[in-house]
C-alpha cells in the first residue's frame, strides 16, 4: 500500500468534489432516506445526507466512483454531520458509529478498486470530519454571550466515537474541515490524538478553515496567522481551507498561509458565490482558470471543490494540476 505522505511530495494531490450537490441530483425522497432499517422511525429523515451510506449505499458507491473516474487522488467520506451532535436533530445518536463505519467502507472498497485498475495512481480515502452545528467559542444567546450551547468535553466525546469508526471501517486519512470556530476544531484533533495514543498508531490529518467573508476571518473572529498558530502543536499533513468563499476570493487567503506555514496546503473552494436561489454557477472552465493561477503561484499541494463543484469541476482541476509541481514551503514557521 503507498503512502499519502509519499505521494504528496511526488505531485499536487487532487480531493473530491461537492457530496451534497451530487446528491441532490437523486431527487432522494423521505422513503429512500429511511429505506428498509428505518421504514417505521418516528421522525422525518429526509435531507440527512449522511444516513444514506446505509439506506442508499449504490448512490454514495456511484458518486466517489464519479470523482475517481474524474482524476480525484482523495474521496471524502459520507460522514460531514456524522457525530452525535450532528445527528441529534434526526434523533440518530445512537446510528452514529454504523453511519461512519459503513461511509468509511464503501469509500475503501471504491479506492481499491481504482488503485488496482492503476496502482501508478493510488487512490485515498479521507474521513470527513464537519464543525458540528454549534460553537464552543460563542453564545447563541444574544441576552447572554456567557451561555454556551456546547463544552468543548461534549465535542472531545462527540469527534471521539466518530473518529474511532472511520478508522475501524478503513479510511487512509482524516480531514476536520469547514472549520469555522477553531475551538470547536482543537476538539476533534485532541480526540485523534487520543484515538492515536490508544491505539498505538500514526494517521496524517488534513485541517481546513473557513473564511466567511471579506474581513478575511473565520465566524468566530481569528485571522488566517491565528487560525494557523491555533493548530499548529500538531503535526499535520496539510492545513488549509474551503467552502465559503470561490477560488478568485480564497487566493489571498491562501497566500497569506503559505508565507506562514511549513505545513503542506489544501484548497477546496466553492464554484463561486451562491447565487439568490443558494445555487453556485460557476463552470468547470471558470473554476480551472481560477485555480491555474493557484498552481502558477506555488500555493497547494492538495486541490480539489466543495459547494457547488461535480466531477466535471474536478476533471477540469485534475487536469491542469498533473502539469504543475506541487509547493515546497519557504516558510520558517
């Protein structure tokens, strides 16, 4: 088997597209969310993207095979509101380690198919590890900015049991991604470290940020060098961020961490703005065009799409990244 840390050094590493977006174009209804386990379960399911590794397994099969097929290097595991926080709303806590065990599997068995079709081109598998929908570091009460709706020991225990199933079911690597509250972040990574120490092994982790808006910070306020330093005690595979913000707009950003960093950078932006109707209309061309400007200027070693981006985005990445070396860090930091 090769290893990611191996293959990062030899070329720029291409991850995945959008999950969401690829989805929706299964126009899933409520009975193919429940499917046969939850035909009778007493709450709506319908929009849990994550509980269709288990009830729509083919759907989420088809979809890492598209991004493979693509030229992505990297998948991203079913798993982006796999914790018991996340799964609350759905009142699924207690389906949390099957739905990750069962994302973290079917994304292996389509990695292995592909890396023995080409093992030149070995393929990787990452574990998705979102924000959760609350924050540690702010109230969600404006009559009371001391309240919290989280403690950063809920997260720990949360991120715990969702890591130890993505591991358990065969992922390569772990991303803890669209981090908009940094506090919320150093939960999860306290909780790999504590998987790792346990269990007596190495796994590479991938960390990315978001920026929300033009003030160039995240939600809960740190700039790109805080956010940096915020993760830095551990030893990452890469650092970097996505979401919220296009290729065009996410460059500065980038730029700023790449002088800061020795760390290898990630980038997986959206396809432009959303538009009024919360639709991204920016075409794989566009994109490619965007991002070739990211591989001119030596900014990545890992590219790849979130909101709004297909396998056609991605092919069009894949594409033009084989062209170029991937960044070597001049960073002191």
């Amino acid at each position: 088997m090769s290893n990611i840390q191996e293959e990062i050094i030899k070329r720029i590493l291409v991850l995945d597209g959008a999950m969401g977006t690829m989805l929706q174009r299964y126009n899933f209804s409520e009975e193919d969310f429940r499917g046969e386990q939850f035909k009778d379960f007493p709450h709506s399911l319908k929009g849990n993207n994550d509980l269709l590794s288990i009830t729509q397994p083919k759907a989420i099969k088809e979809v890492h095979a598209l991004y493979f097929e693509a030229g992505a290097d990297i998948v991203e595991t079913n798993t982006f509101s796999g914790t018991t926080i996340g799964m609350a709303d759905y009142h699924l806590e207690e389906y949390v380690y099957e739905l990750n065990y069962e994302s973290a599997k079917i994304a292996r068995e389509v990695a292995d198919e592909f890396t023995a079709k080409n093992p030149e081109k070995p393929r990787f598998v990452a574990g998705s590890i979102g924000p959760t929908n609350r924050t540690a570091s702010m109230s969600p009460d404006v009559n009371d900015p001391g309240y919290r709706a989280v403690t950063f020991d809920d997260l720990r225990i949360a991120y715990k049991q969702q890591v130890e199933a993505l591991i358990d079911g065969g992922v390569d690597l772990l991303l803890v991604e669209t981090i908009f509250d940094t506090l919320n972040a150093k939960a999860a990574l306290f909780a790999i470290e504590e998987v790792k120490e346990e269990r007596k092994i190495d796994i590479p982790i991938m960390v990315s940020g978001t920026i929300t808006d033009a003030s160039g910070r995240t939600l809960s306020g740190q700039t790109v060098e805080a956010f940096l330093i915020s993760v830095s005690h551990i030893p990452l595979l890469s650092v970097g961020f996505n979401c919220a913000l296009g290729a065009d707009l996410l460059k500065p950003y980038l730029q700023t961490l790449s002088h800061n960093t020795s760390f290898n950078i990630s980038a997986h932006p959206n396809a432009g703005l959303p538009n009024a109707f919360g639709e991204y209309d920016e075409t794989p061309g566009q994109m490619q065009a965007q991002i070739r400007s990211y591989l001119e200027d030596n900014l990545v070693n890992i590219i790849g799409g979130c909101c709004g981006t297909t396998p056609e985005h991605i092919k069009l990445i894949a594409d033009i990244a084989k062209d170029y070396k991937p960044r070597v860090s001049e960073a002191v930091m």
